[in-house]
C-alpha cells in the first residue's frame, strides 16, 4: 500500500494532536494508599527509635475523613502519660502520596535514610527526590523561610 503524502501529514498531525494527552497520562503519578503511607510512617518511627508496641504509646492518623494535609497522609505519635498528666506528643509525621517522602511537620526535618528509599521506591516506585520537590514540599508544608 502507498501513501501519499497528504496522507502521511494527516496521520502525523493527528499523532502529534495527541501527544499532549498521552504526556498528560504519563504525567499522571502514583498514589500510594493509605495502609502504605502507614507502613512508611512506622518504619520512619523505628528510625526515630520509638518503640511502637509500648502499651503508652498511639499511633494514629490524623486524616479524620479528609487529608489533614492535601496530597499527604498524616500520623501523630502519642505517648500516653502513666500518671495523671498531659500526653506528650512525640511526632507528627506527613507522607507525601505521590513520592513517599516523610516529613516531621513540627520540625520541619525530612527524613532520608536507605531503608526508607528502598521502601518509597517498593511503595512509590520513586526513590529519588529533586531539589525542586524538596522545596515545594517544604512549602506545601509550611516550612519554608
């Protein structure tokens, strides 16, 4: 079969007509559930040396029906008062839903350790953070100076 080449313009523009919505899907990230961002925020306890199965300390999340942080899943860690008292909170932690990174949102730290990259690149299927998402992160968060 020969083409002509009217034709061969009119199959390539309509290629190239289409090729902002297929960037546009590939653009289209990743996000991890729930459940996952758990597994990451725990494994970042561990790093943080919190003893998780302390019967004085909670682990909970903090999106009460909606994202306490849009595009995050956020953890508070609680360490119950054995005495009459106020608890004392140990952290607050944010996990990014496209990229896994983890944030201690009182601190303003992110955490970057291997196991967590191993973890993020499993879960998130990305290990690596720009400095440029660092810092929009930073800013989403309310850390930026």
């Amino acid at each position: 079969m020969r083409l002509s080449f009217s034709a061969v313009l009119v199959i390539a523009l309509g290629c190239a007509g289409s090729w902002p919505a297929m960037a546009q899907q590939a653009a289209v990230r990743h996000e991890i559930t729930m459940g996952q961002a758990r597994q990451i925020a725990r494994l970042v306890a561990r790093h943080d040396q919190i003893d998780l199965s302390d019967t004085h300390i909670e682990f909970n999340s903090m999106d009460m029906g909606a994202a306490f942080i849009p595009g995050y899943a956020s953890f508070i860690i609680i360490h119950e008062a054995s005495t009459p008292g106020p608890d004392e909170t140990l952290r607050r932690y944010a996990v990014n839903r496209h990229t896994g990174d983890v944030w201690e949102i009182t601190l303003c730290t992110r955490y970057d350790f291997p196991a967590l990259a191993r973890l993020r690149r499993t879960l998130a299927g990305h290990a690596i953070t720009t400095a440029g998402e660092v810092a929009a992160q930073s800013r989403e968060l309310g850390c930026s100076k």
